[in-house]
C-alpha cells in the first residue's frame, strides 16, 4: 500500500509495490497540489524502494514488471502543476497529467491505453494541442515535442454543441490529412445517433437536433 506522510510543508511518499499503490501515489500528488494545510512551496519526496525491478515476474497478471516510467511520472506531473499555480489547469494541461500516467501503463508492453480527449469545440489550445508535434533539424531528423510527447496516448476530438460550419469541417480534415488528428463531433446528431430507437424517424431526429440546438 502507498503511504503518505505530510510534515509541515514536507511531504513522503513510499510507493506500494502494486497497480493500486501506483494510482494512490500518483492521485496523492494531484490532490498535494489543492492541498490549503500548506503555507509555503512544498518539498515532495517520492520513495519507489519498494516497487520491484524492472523484469520481474508478475503473479497473476501476466508479464514482466517495468516501473521504468513511473519514476519520471512524478517530477512530470509536478512540472505541470507548478506552471499553474494561481490558476485554473488549462485543458492541455489536463491531458498531459492523464496521457502521463497512460505512459506508465504502456511501457509494460503487455498492458495498452486508448484514451480519447473531448474539447470544446471552441477551445483553441485542444484545437491546437497536437500541431507540430513533430518537428525537423537542421539536419532533417525528426524529433518530438518532449513536452507533450504523451499526448500521443490518446485521440483528440472538439465537440460542438451545434452544426459545425462547412469551413470547421474543412479545417478539421485538413488537419487530419496532415496529422491524423483534429476530428470534429457534432453531439446532437451523436446523441441522436445513439438514440435512434426513441428517434427513429427522420422527422423526430429534426424535432430534437432543432430543441437541442436552441436548448428548448
């Protein structure tokens, strides 16, 4: 089990060997970050002794331990949470703390992570969360954003709240042409979709994409 000590402004964390005691010590430095004991900035010692080496047998689950993500998780996630001290995470910010932890789950090799990111669909930062990802040198070599490396966890999708306008489509396949990201969603006519067996008329889905749109 994962234990944490808090000492004033100094905080322990001793890590338990097991796929709950990784999740508590990693839910434990997001809610550090909220924490309003605190008076002054907060020294966060993460202690991994415990978790067994990379290439031991799992019993039970299958595979090999790899833990060797998870030590990078936490001054990650702690560089993400300092840069918004005083503010709201913004939603890219929100996704590197999930897609971080994600990282965790996949280097075992045996394990996989399929997220999916919904943004507003007039959020320009989730819009934009994945341009230029890659990017080339001088040289020509290409190499990844380290900062938002873990983005590639999972899929991103802007979802509107109306029709989007022949232009946002547009823009949304061009985008993914180039990326493979930057899909749209259009959540009356999703929620319509789902629904189809109370809407299984043309006229009924109009009726309700028109009350969903004007929100009557």
């Amino acid at each position: 089990q994962t234990e944490v000590v808090i000492m004033g402004n100094r905080v322990a964390i001793f890590v338990g060997d097991s796929r709950q005691g990784w999740v508590k010590s990693y839910q434990a430095i997001l809610e550090l970050s909220t924490d309003d004991r605190f008076t002054d900035a907060v020294t966060v010692t993460v202690d991994v002794s415990d978790v067994r080496p990379a290439g031991e047998l799992l019993k039970g689950f299958g595979g090999v331990a790899n833990p060797v993500k998870l030590i990078p998780l936490y001054p990650r996630c702690a560089q993400i949470l300092n840069k918004a001290i005083g503010r709201r995470l913004t939603s890219l910010e929100c996704c590197l703390l999930i897609d971080e932890a994600a990282i965790c789950v996949v280097a075992g090799n045996i394990r996989r992570s399929a997220g999916m990111r919904q943004f507003a669909g007039d959020d320009p930062i989730g819009a934009a969360a994945k341009d230029n990802l890659w990017q080339q040198d001088e040289e020509g070599n290409w190499r990844i954003d380290p900062d938002r490396d873990a983005l590639r966890m999972a899929n991103h999708t802007r979802v509107f709240l109306r029709k989007p306008s022949l232009e946002e489509t547009i823009e949304s396949v061009r985008k993914q042409y180039y990326s493979g990201e930057g899909a749209i969603q259009w959540a009356g006519e999703a929620i319509a979709r789902a629904n189809v067996d109370i809407l299984p008329t043309f006229e009924l889905k109009q009726d309700f994409l028109q009350a969903f749109t004007t929100g009557k």
